[in-house]
C-alpha cells in the first residue's frame, strides 16, 4: 500500500487532467495554452505536489490534450457520418445570353441561334449510409424554373415532390464495415494514449524529483562534511601540539578540509542544475529555488504479474495501436482482393415528377418515374497488376502479424521484469533505509572516538564514505521504488493500491 496522500493526489490530476478536456471542448484548440505557473523565491515541494503539478503545467501535458482533442474530433466525425445527413442544393439565379449551335431537322443543317434565357434550381435531399452492405438510401425533392426569352417566349417548371433510392456496390469494397472495426478502436488508442502519457509525465516528474533530491542531499551532504572536515583540522591541530598524531595525519585532515570545499562547488553546480531541470519541466521561473522533502517507506504492496499482464494487454495503447495496425492491412488485403475480381453497382430510385408552365401544375398529378441502372466493370488484361497489389497486402498483412507479436512480446516482457523489479524493490528500500540508520550511528561513534583520541584518520575517513554511500543507496533505492511504480501505471493504466483501472474511472466518471 502506498501512501494516502499519494493516492488523494493521483485521482485529483486525473480528474482534474479530464474535466479540462470535457468542459473546454468546443474552446481548447483555439484559446488553450499552458497554464504557467508563477514562481516563487523559494518553494518546499513533496513527490506528491510536483507529480499534481506537473499534471497541469507541464508542456507534456498541453501537447497530450491537443493529441487526444484531434481524436476526439476524428471520432466525433466518424460518428456524424453514421446519422442522416440533410443538404441544400441552391443555384438561385443562371442567367444565359449566347450563340448556339443547333440541329435543324426540317433543313438536315446545324445551324447557330440566339438563345436567352434565365433559369433558377433548388433541392432537399436526405441521405444514410447502410453500414452492413456499403450502400447508402436517399430521399429527396426538387423544384426547377425556366424562363426564355426571345421570339418564342415560355416558362416552365419542373418538379420532383419526392423520390426514394438506394445505390450498392455489388460483390465490391465496403468501406463501411471496416469504419466500425477501425474507428472506435482508433477512438479508444487515443483515449489511453492520454492517460498514458499523463502516467508517464507522473513518472518523469519522479525522475527529475529524485535527481534533484540526490543532487541536494549530495550538497548537503558536502556541506556537513566542509563542516566536519573543519571541526576535524582544528582537532588536529591540538592534537598535533601534544603529538597526539602525525604530521603526515594532520596533512591529511587538511588535505580532506580542501577537498571538502572544492567538492561543496561542484555539488553546489550539479544542484543548481537539477533544480532548473525539474523547473523548467513543471513550467516554473528558471530562478525558482525549490527545496524537496523525501516521501517515507513505502508500505508494502505485492503485485501480481500475471494481474498486471491483463491490465496491459487490455489498456495499453501500444497493444491497441498494433491491433489498428493488423486491422488496417486486413482492410487492404480485402479491397485489393475484391478489385481484383470485379465491380458491379446497382441504383434504383422510385418517385414522381412533372413539368408545368405554372408553379401549381407542376405538383398537380404527377407522373411516377422509376430508375434503374447496373453497371459491370470486368477487368480482361490488365497485365497481372490487381493481382500483384492483392499479393503486396497480403504479404504485407503477414507482416504486419509478425511485427505486431513481435512488439507485443515485448512490451509483455518489460512489464514482467518492471512488476518483478518493483516487488524486490521494496525490501531493497527497507535495506538500504537500515543501513543508512547504521552508516549515521556508525560514523558519529566513530567521529567521537577521533576526538577523544581513540581511532584513527583511516578509519574515519572509511566511516565518512559508507554514511555517504549509505545515503545515495536510500534515495537511490527511493527513486527506484517510485520510478518502478509509475512505470506500471503507465504500463497497465491500473491504479493496483486501489485495484481501480485508470481508464475504466476515466470512462465511467466522463460517460464515454
């Protein structure tokens, strides 16, 4: 189990990462930007407060939401395109003035003619696509108007009250039903690319988080010893006045003394740096000071492999992204194939129509009007080509399978040995947590022995190192817990201290 806060503060970046996008949705593309955190002269941060505020500021973050607003948009169109569709066809004025040729078949001459007229087009039509056979219904109406100018001066109208039609692609491509394969895939790939890659800026924020806290418990670390070293020379110094030591000794301390300071500057510049790395990346004033506070000892929590290789395998956008991939040469396997044979269409439509000199006879007994049309394309030589870009998807579909499984194994393999190193880790830190109590109890023992005269420079110097050495390992071991942890939540989109997918709450809190 981890700790609460943590807990408290994961759900509130998620939460709050998804109500920006939920409620912002018609605005974000056009108004959003990063939101900039002002900086302040100094700042005590916790893991728990930068991963919260790197889920909100940083510029990770804002290039996600842009991703996932861009899906969100393909998929909403995908939908649209699924309803009935209504248009407006309009062409209010066409006015004609010309010269024409025309067949005279009194004389058996063409001959050329003024011609003059005005002419004026409106329709309605409503159309769905029929997903499971390709095809797509119409109905539709329409009203047109003549008028000619000139020796023989007329208006008509021409009317269509209502037809009915269907157009189908015979034995050909249904691009239809591979939509409702692919798009909501697609919709769903971009859904947990989102959460993804926030889990992945929590994860990032941990890393610059504890290299930070390496590099300033590095400089402390080097400032105790300036310190230390110090006290140490002056003891020397008295020591050396009774010949209680050496010279060569005292040389030594003095020697540790200067190498003290000029290993306090270097850590000073490694801190420096760190600290702007982690302020830059939580979108803060490069002169922020930032001051980091360690979380405690994780409680313990064991993992199943098996439990996280399921929560993978279901929510992992890598996973989906390949079975888009699969699906997509599938779809092109079965145009070629289908091109290959050939095309046949059908159009049939069924209505009325009527042609009159006043606008009201032109609705008055109409006559019906009935369409049919077939048409066959048959490919005779062609030379092998439909052939050979059959045979190109196919063998790129086999491709495709192979790659797929291949990337699949591995991703399966990185959880596996990420859950395993996580489920060590965190005895490692209850070691390394220990050996630091022992380093630090050892090293003032061994300081107050040096003082009172009761243990050499040697075996100060080897007791400094290991308290040193001790307290990397911690927040090395820390680091490594914490990593790991994020690590799997990126990989899974499995909250398991919760038992709660990620993605299931983004779903059921947002009603996708």
């Amino acid at each position: 189990m981890l700790n609460p806060k943590m807990t408290i503060c994961n759900k509130t970046y998620l939460r709050a990462a998804c109500c920006i996008l939920r409620v912002s949705m018609l605005l974000f593309v056009c108004h959003c930007r990063p939101f900039a955190i002002h900086a302040q002269q100094s700042l005590l941060l916790t893991l728990d407060r930068t991963i919260a505020i790197a889920a909100d500021s940083s510029l990770e973050v804002f290039r996600s939401k842009n991703m996932y607003l861009a899906g969100y948009w393909e998929y909403r169109t995908y939908q649209a395109q699924r309803l009935p569709s209504l248009s407006l066809n309009l062409t209010p004025a066409q006015y004609y003035r010309d010269i024409t040729r025309r067949y005279d078949s009194t004389d058996d001459i063409d001959v050329y003619r003024k011609q003059q007229y005005y002419y004026a087009y409106g329709g309605l039509s409503v159309m769905q696509n029929f997903d499971m056979l390709g095809g797509s219904f119409f109905v539709d109406t329409d009203l047109g108007y003549m008028r000619n100018f000139g020796d023989n001066t007329y208006s008509q109208y021409t009317s269509v009250p209502v037809r009915i039609g269907y157009s189908q692609e015979l034995l050909g491509y249904n691009p239809f039903k591979w939509e409702r394969k692919i798009e909501p895939l697609k919709f769903e790939k971009v859904k947990k690319e989102f959460l993804y890659n926030m889990e992945n800026v929590s994860e990032e924020a941990t890393r610059y988080f504890f290299e930070l806290a390496m590099a300033q418990a590095e400089y402390d670390l080097a400032k105790d010893n300036v310190a230390s070293s110090d006290t140490l020379y002056k003891t020397g110094l008295q020591r050396h006045r009774i010949a209680s030591i050496t010279q060569a000794d005292l040389l030594t301390l003095r020697l540790d003394a200067v190498n003290a300071k000029n290993t306090l500057q270097n850590k000073a510049n490694a801190l420096k740096r760190a600290m702007f790395s982690l302020a830059s990346y939580l979108n803060f004033d490069k002169n922020t000071e930032i001051r980091l506070r360690l979380p405690g000892k994780p409680r313990q929590m064991e993992i199943s492999v098996d439990d996280a290789l399921l929560h993978a395998r279901e929510n992992n956008p890598v996973f989906l992204d390949l079975r888009q991939k699969v699906l997509e040469a599938e779809r092109e396997t079965d145009r070629t194939k289908k091109e290959a044979l050939f095309n046949a269409s059908v159009r049939a439509s069924i209505g009325f129509n009527q042609v009159a000199s006043s606008f009201r006879d032109a609705y008055r007994n109409p006559l019906q009007q009935d369409v049919v049309s077939i048409s066959i394309s048959i490919p005779i030589v062609d030379w092998g080509i439909r052939k050979g870009k059959y045979n190109v998807a196919k063998n790129t579909l086999n491709i495709t399978q192979i790659s797929a499984r291949q990337s699949e194994l591995t991703i399966e393999e990185d959880v596996v040995m990420t859950v395993s190193e996580f489920n060590i880790q965190q005895g490692l830190v209850s070691s390394a947590e220990e050996a630091l109590d022992l380093a630090q109890m050892a090293y003032s023992e061994t300081k107050q022995r040096f003082i009172i005269g009761k243990a050499d420079i040697n075996s100060l110097t080897l007791s400094l190192n290991r308290q040193q050495e001790a307290q990397r390992n911690y927040i090395s071991a820390l680091s490594d817990y914490w990593v790991k942890y994020y690590k799997i939540r990126r990989l899974t989109l499995h909250d398991f201290e919760t038992g709660i997918s990620i993605s299931n709450l983004f779903d059921y809190t947002y009603g996708w």
